[in-house]
C-alpha cells in the first residue's frame, strides 16, 4: 500500500474555532500551509495575513495531527444574510483522495447549523470552477483579478435540508 492509500483510510478530526479560540499551533500550521499552497506553489504575490482572520471562524481538518485541509469562513453578522468562505485548501500530500470534498460538505453542514439557509459567497480561481460547480456553487458577475490571478465571484444558496 502507498503512502497516498493510506492516507485515504485515516479519520479526519475537525475544529471549528474563532481565531481567539484557535490554539497557537493550529493557527500558524494553517498560515504554513496557505502560504506554501498560494504564495510558494501557485506564485500568487499577495499578503495572506491580510488581518481579516480575527473576524473569521477557521476549519482545520486534522489526520494524525497533521493538517490536511482548511477554510476561512466568515458567518453572517450585524445584519449581513451571506456566508463568504475562502481559503480552502488541500495540503498536498492529503489530495486526490476526497478529502478536499469532506472539506466542503463539512462546510455546508456547518453553515446549516449555525446560519440556517443563506447564500454562501467565494472568490475563486477561475481554473477552480468546475470544482466548485460540483458543489452548486454558480458564477456571478464578470472575472476580475485578486493577487494578479483572474478569479470570479461564486455563489451557492444553501436551502435547509428537508
């Protein structure tokens, strides 16, 4: 058996914390892993510590310890309706083995719990959007460019489930 295959078969745990909450090694292991998949991998120059992570709340999938997946999720607040998600990466040595998709239906889930049906929002590359289509994710609106990549804007409505 593969190293990859056996990843496949381990357990994700997950946390769900507000930046307050996240423990010091969980926050900087996600800061290491999305800089080392956008700014190092995809060559995007732009400032990931773009302060806008003590106003989030953060999803860490860990496997043995290690991360293997996260996310930015930003819920709704002082009147907002929307959802806007981001960040949601795969470290590399966890992908093609679906746990990038028990990311996103964690997502959801979690969404479902503490917001209840709303629009889920993300900017995404535009080479990520058939992707996110597996998931009901729409573009809406025009390409535009974020960190010098074109990206467009997605949006999901998550319908409470029957």
């Amino acid at each position: 058996m593969t190293e990859e295959n056996q990843h496949s078969e381990k357990e994700i745990d997950w946390l769900f914390q507000s930046f307050d909450d996240l423990d010091k090694r969980d926050f900087y292991a996600a800061l290491a892993l999305r800089q080392h998949v956008f700014v190092v991998e995809q060559k995007l120059n732009y400032q990931d510590a773009d302060w806008e992570d003590p106003y989030a709340m953060h999803m860490l999938g860990k496997i043995n310890g290690e991360l293997a997946v996260y996310a930015r999720i930003f819920l709704p607040h002082k009147g907002e309706k929307d959802t806007r998600i981001g960040r949601i990466i795969t470290a590399p040595a966890y992908r093609g083995e679906g746990y990038g998709d028990q990311l996103m239906h964690k997502i959801f889930e979690l969404v479902e719990e503490k917001v209840g049906p709303c629009r889920i929002i993300m900017s995404v590359q535009t080479n990520m959007q058939d992707f996110y289509k597996k998931y009901g994710f729409q573009p809406h609106g025009d390409i535009y460019l974020e960190a010098g990549t074109e990206h467009v804007r997605m949006v999901r409505v998550l319908a409470r489930a029957a």
